[in-house]
C-alpha cells in the first residue's frame, strides 16, 4: 500500500471516529434536553412545546439506548401526573369549578401531551433493539410505565421471536398486576405463535390473586390455539362467578367454537363425548366467536333501558350534561310525547332509567357544566330509598354555564374506582352513560371566559384512564345535528362526532334525540 492510500485510509477512519463522537454527543446532548424540558413543565404552552420538541429528538435515535432515554422519560412524566391528579381528585371532590382547577387542568395537558409524544415515539420504533429495551421495561416490576402504554408496547414486543421473549426463563409471574397484564397481551398478541411454554404460564395466571389478570389469562388461552388450554378453562367454571366466570365461557366459545352451556358440568359432558379431537390437537382451534353468546347472557341481565339503551351492567355511572343549553326544546319529541326541553327529557328518562334498576345494581350520576357534581361519593345499590334519593338530586339541579367534559369524564372514572391516576384500578362501574347537547368548554387560562376544549384530548385521556376496557360508555346526543364533515374550519371535532368517537371507541351504542 502506497503512502498516499494509507493516507487517505486513515482519513477515513478519522472522520468516520469523528461522526461517531459528533453523534454521540448530539444524542447526550437530546438526552438532558429531555430530561430538563421534562422538569420544567408547567402550565405554559411553551414548555408543553419544549417537551414535546425534546421527545422528538431523542426519538430521532432508533435503538435500544433511545428507547431507554424515552421510558425514563415515561416515568418522569407519570410521576408528574399522579402529584397533579391527585390535586385534581381533592379538587373534583370538594366540587371545584373549570377556573378553580385550570391550572392544574393546563399543566395535566402539558405532561401527558409529552407522555403521548413519548409514547408514538416508542410504537414507532423499529430496531430489534430498542424492542429488546422495550419488553425488559415491560418485564421490570419496578419500572414506573403506566397501564395504558404498557398495552400498547405489548403490541410491538409481539414483534420479536418467541425465544426473544422466552417464557419458561423469565421469572414473569413474579410481576405486579401492571406487569402481568402487559405481558398478557404480548401472548394474545402472538396468538398460536406463542406456543405451550406461554400457553402453561397464562394457566397459571389463571389462579392469580387479581381477578383482571385472571379474566385476561383467559382472554388469552382463548386465542393462543393451545390445546392444554380447555381443560384448565372448564376447570376454573367452579371457582368464579359473575362477569369472572363469564370471561371464562366466552374463552372457552372462543377457543373452541362450541358453547354446550354454561355450567362446568355441561362442559365436562362435552369434553368427555366431543373433546377428544380438540384436546389431540387434531381440530382447528381459537376460530370460535363469543359475540351471540354476549348477546343472550346480556338480555338476561337486563334491567330497564336509558334512551332505549338496554341496563345490562351491574355498576351503572349515568353522566350528563346541566348546561344552560339544556333549557332548548327538542325538535322531535320521544313517540307519544309532546313538546319538551332537552333537560326535562333528561329528567324523564333517568327518573324512569332509575326505577328500572333492580336492587342487584348499583350506580351514581355527575351531573356537569362549569362544576362536575355527583350524587354519592361512591356508588350505591339500587334500593328504592337510594333511587329516590337520587332522583329528588336530580330534580334539585339547575342549569348552568359551561360544558366541562373532560372533569366530568374524569370524576365518573374516580367513582368508578381509577384510584391514582391511569394506573392499574378494580372498577365499581361496568357501564357508563354520557349525555350532552353540545361541545365541550375549558376556561382561559390567562383570562376570562372560556374556549371549546380539545375533543380528541378529551378522547385520549377517556382511553387512557379505561386503558383495559372494563367500562363500556354509551352516548346520548342531544339536540345535535350529523354533519358530513368530522371536524369544524378550526379542526376541532363536531359535538356529535365526538360522542359517536367515545362511545365507538369504548364498546358502546349511540342514540341522537333531536
């Protein structure tokens, strides 16, 4: 090799060492950005920008070490959010208006607008390493992710190869609730790829002291396509009941494509006649749909019906709008009815909603427009002195300015049992009816008066707080008009798109009295 090749050769080397050191110290440098935008958010949208900026660059590196700077960062901003909602939860119970809590309402926006930012960054990722970081968080009990994200992550560490995620070495049951459901969801994901190893550890989920971890082991060993999966479903049929052991039958219909009844006997009886093909592995397996067998449990449990929206749950949150516009009449009153304002129609179906209620149930109201009120500080059985109680509530209200929707959603999901924040919650409440005949307001945050609010904030923060869908919310719209178009010329979501969009997203029906 002559000199000038080595020459040149050298150069090489040296610029390219040169880059290396160049991007490393970028990427240090985008890693205390972040860090520093992270604390110095407040209730000011240049910080929210910062943050959302910082998360962006770091986002810019594809691996294992970015994706470690964006879950710390994850943490931080959940830390963040459980100090100011729970200001917020102190606020909502002592009945707090929109100016009351705006600070607190802005800086809530500012920190998870980052967390989202964070999270997009992170189900974007592509590099098999910055995967590998993602499920050793996923796996960590210590580790600060919040529910929500955690089942979103799942659905990319489903992208790595079953000995990437190898069940039988990684001491996952050792894992909290937070840590066993997000890992439940990587083996729905995976399906039949996942194989026995996983199908052996969601059996042993299966006797879990938490009842969602249970339900969604169930869940699980429905779609996994395993064999050994049948016998430990039937098997689990005489150690729950209520909508624990109605889990288990639409697994074992899922798993199966069979439904011979709904006791454990009926399923034993089957086994034993029709099972043994299912159990040698010699028919197709998780092809079944459980959606008929919903459909007949749910009419069975039916009591009365809000707006003609069937009362199938056993813990019902009636939430609805008390704003100023409610004293407008209804175009087209119910069948049979004359002329009426939107509030009496209110009044009238959730007076009639209420006495239909068996004493099985329980629910509450959060009534909303500037302040969010409920009835009762926790949900009550639907005893007649209860029910009259509420309703003589009800009947006490008047209206007033305002339709603040996000403290509304939010104090119906304390009362449903959310506890701190999106973590992991036991829920009091099965189903959730939201009634409103107009857009959604937040106050000004440096002056008076207010603005419409962000309905697709409003919408995510909904599907962060039910990240494991537990509640089913129907929508009631009022007075509103279906329009061809999504969105208004500001971008903004229509009142009626909105609810369709809340109840779409959350299991739910859609009912429009105009």
């Amino acid at each position: 090799m002559d000199s000038s090749s080595a020459t040149l050769r050298l150069l090489a080397v040296a610029l390219a060492l040169s880059a290396a050191v160049v991007a490393q110290a970028g990427r240090k440098a985008a890693q205390q950005e972040l860090r520093a935008a992270v604390r110095a958010l407040d209730v000011s949208a240049e910080s929210g920008e910062r943050a959302v900026a910082a998360v962006r660059a770091v986002a810019g590196f594809d691996d294992a070490v970015g994706a470690e700077a964006l879950l710390e960062a994850v943490g931080q901003l959940e830390r963040r959010a459980l100090e100011v909602a729970e200001t917020r939860r102190k606020g909502l119970a002592r009945e707090g208006g929109s100016g009351r809590l705006k600070r607190s309402r802005y800086e809530l926006r500012r920190i998870t607008d980052a967390a989202e930012e964070a999270a997009g960054a992170l189900l974007s990722m592509q590099d098999p390493t910055a995967l590998g970081a993602i499920l050793e968080a996923l796996v960590k009990k210590s580790s600060s992710i919040p529910l929500w994200l955690r089942l979103r992550l799942a659905g990319r560490v489903c992208e790595l190869s079953e000995p990437a995620i190898g069940w039988g070495g990684r001491g996952f049951a050792r894992g909290g609730p937070d840590v066993q459901l997000g890992l439940i969801r990587v083996a729905e994901g995976l399906g039949a790829r996942a194989g026995a190893a996983c199908g052996r550890w969601l059996k042993e989920q299966l006797e879990h002291a938490n009842p969602d971890v249970r339900g969604a082991a169930a869940d699980a060993l429905g779609r996994l396509a395993w064999p050994g999966g049948i016998e430990p479903l039937i098997a689990r049929l005489d150690q729950e009941d209520g909508r624990m052991r109605e889990r288990l039958l639409d697994a074992l219909v899922v798993l199966t494509a069979e439904d011979p009844g709904s006791s454990a006997a009926s399923w034993r009886a089957w086994l034993a006649a029709e099972g043994a093909p299912f159990l040698a592995g010699s028919r197709p397996l998780s092809q079944g749909d459980a959606r008929a067998r919903r459909r007949q449990q749910a009419g069975s449990t039916t009591a009365g019906s809000y707006f003609g929206i069937e009362q199938s749950g056993a813990g019902i949150l009636y939430v609805f709008d008390n704003s100023q516009s409610m004293k407008a009449k209804l175009k087209r009153p119910a069948a049979g009815g004359g002329e009426t304002t939107r509030w009496e129609a209110c009044r009238q179906e959730l007076r009639r909603a209420l006495r239909g209620l068996t004493e099985d149930k329980r629910f509450n109201l959060v009534s909303f427009a500037n302040k969010a009120r409920c009835f009762a500080p926790a949900v009550l059985p639907a005893t007649e002195a209860n029910v009259e109680r509420a309703i003589a509530w009800l009947d006490g209200l008047a209206l007033e300015l305002q339709t603040n929707v996000f403290d509304a959603l939010e104090l119906a999901f304390q009362l449903a049992g959310r506890g701190a924040h999106d973590r992991y919650y036991e829920s009091e409440v099965d189903t959730m009816f939201f009634l409103s005949d107009g857009a959604p307001t937040i106050a000004r945050l440096n002056a008076g008066g207010i603005v419409q609010d962000d309905s697709d904030r409003i919408l995510r923060a909904v599907a962060r707080w039910n990240a494991l869908g537990r509640v089913r919310i129907h929508a009631v719209a009022l007075g509103l008009q279906k329009r061809k178009r999504e969105r208004n010329d500001k971008g903004r979501l229509w009142p009626y798109t909105f609810l369709a969009k809340l109840a779409a997203q959350h299991g739910g029906e859609l009912v429009l009295r105009r």
